[in-house]
C-alpha cells in the first residue's frame, strides 16, 4: 500500500507546486524629469513602459506625477499620483490608479550611501473592470532599503531590497501580512549634471498568495533633472 501511495503523494506535491508558482522574465524601461519648482520643492514625472511573457507582450504602461519636498539633506517627503493602463490578459485592457506618499532618508558615509523608503500607497481599479469591489482601495506599505557606492565621480553601484506588507485587498478580503519581496543590484552613471541612466537586474517573490509568481525584471533608466 505504501508503495502505491507514495508515488501518488509525490505526483500530487509536484503537481500542487507547479500550479501555484510561475516565473516570467520582463523588462521595464524609465524615463523621469524632474524640475524645481521653487527652494526646496520639486515637480516629477515619470514614464514607465513594462513587458512580460519573457519579453513577448506589454505588461503596462504608467505615468506618475508628483512633487518633493526637502526638510533638509536627509529627509524628504513625496506624494505621487499614478495612472496605469493594464493589460488584462485576455484582449483587453483596464484602467487603475494610484496614490501614494514616499517618505524618504538618505545618508552618506565616504563613498557609501545609505537610503530608505517608507510608502504608504493605495490603489484602485476603475474603467475595464467588472466586479463590483473594483473601485474598493487596495492598501500597502512598502519599505525599501538601498546601498550604493561611489566607485567614480559619474558611476555608482547599488544594491537595495523591498518588503510589501498588505492592509487590505478587496478581492483577499481575510489576508493581510507581508506578500511580496524584491531584491535589486543596479548600476548608475551620471552623464553630466542635467541626465543620469541606469541598468539593474530585480528578482521579485510572491508569499502568502495563490498562484505565487517569481519574476525577473532586466530594468532601463533615464533621468532629466533641471533646476
């Protein structure tokens, strides 16, 4: 009997396992400006485009627009408001949008740089969306910790790590805790003091939720900043 029953264990946990974790690979490509408004505020914008399916279709699309303020040389404050057109999947595409607070901590030691955000974000789902709880905000804090080092006057690797802990999700309306982790290694070079760019390589693992996905994000950035 056991000999029948420990295959069939097997089979099942291979199974069951392989249904609730996927991997994808994708890409996501960032354009930023960023201009001074006035002595210590700034406008910000961003550009973003992401692909999925090992780089075969497009994810979606966001523009973010915000400002910053800076109390002094390590703490600033940052709301954004974001609009993000989604691919759903299924030959359509839905609207959802975001708000969200950044405060944020930076330090220098030497070459070393050391940086921290706090997000408090919300988001909803609006236009292309068919449940009812669609309009019902999803709530997250999200903390991330980075590391860079000055190793030229232009060039800076970094590396940094995300925790995401869930208030509230209308769809997992008994779930809350942490879901979702990310881990970065990135390089920036500055080009001049107007525009930067940067490369980095993102892992990011699912907890705590069906159908967990790790995914892998090969990342492109560039950035305009005007006083």
């Amino acid at each position: 009997m056991k000999r029948i029953l420990l295959p069939i264990l097997l089979s099942f946990l291979f199974v069951t396992n392989s249904i609730a974790q996927t991997e994808d690979f994708g890409s996501w490509m960032t354009f930023s400006f960023n201009k001074k408004i006035v002595k210590n505020f700034d406008f910000n914008f961003d550009q973003e485009l992401r692909l999925k399916n090992n780089l075969q279709s497009v994810n979606l699309t966001y523009t973010n627009i915000g400002v910053t303020y800076k109390f002094n040389k390590y703490f600033r404050i940052s709301p954004v408001y974001r609009f993000i057109d989604k691919n759903k999947g299924n030959d359509s595409w839905g609207i959802r949008q975001r708000a969200y607070v950044d405060l944020i901590f930076k330090y220098k030691l030497g070459k070393f740089s050391f940086g921290y955000r706090a997000r408090l974000q919300s988001e909803w789902r609006s236009w292309g969306y068919a449940s009812d709880l669609g309009n019902v905000p999803e709530l997250y804090e999200r903390n991330m910790f980075k590391v860079a080092y000055a190793a030229t006057a232009s060039l800076s690797p970094y590396v940094a790590s995300e925790l995401r802990f869930q208030y509230r999700n209308p769809r997992i309306p008994y779930h809350n805790g942490f879901d979702r982790s990310r881990f970065y290694a990135g390089l920036n070079y500055d080009f001049n003091q107007f525009s930067s760019g940067g490369i980095y390589f993102m892992c990011q693992k699912e907890w705590n939720v069906n159908d967990r996905q790790t995914l892998y994000i090969l990342g492109f950035e560039y950035s305009i900043s005007l006083d």
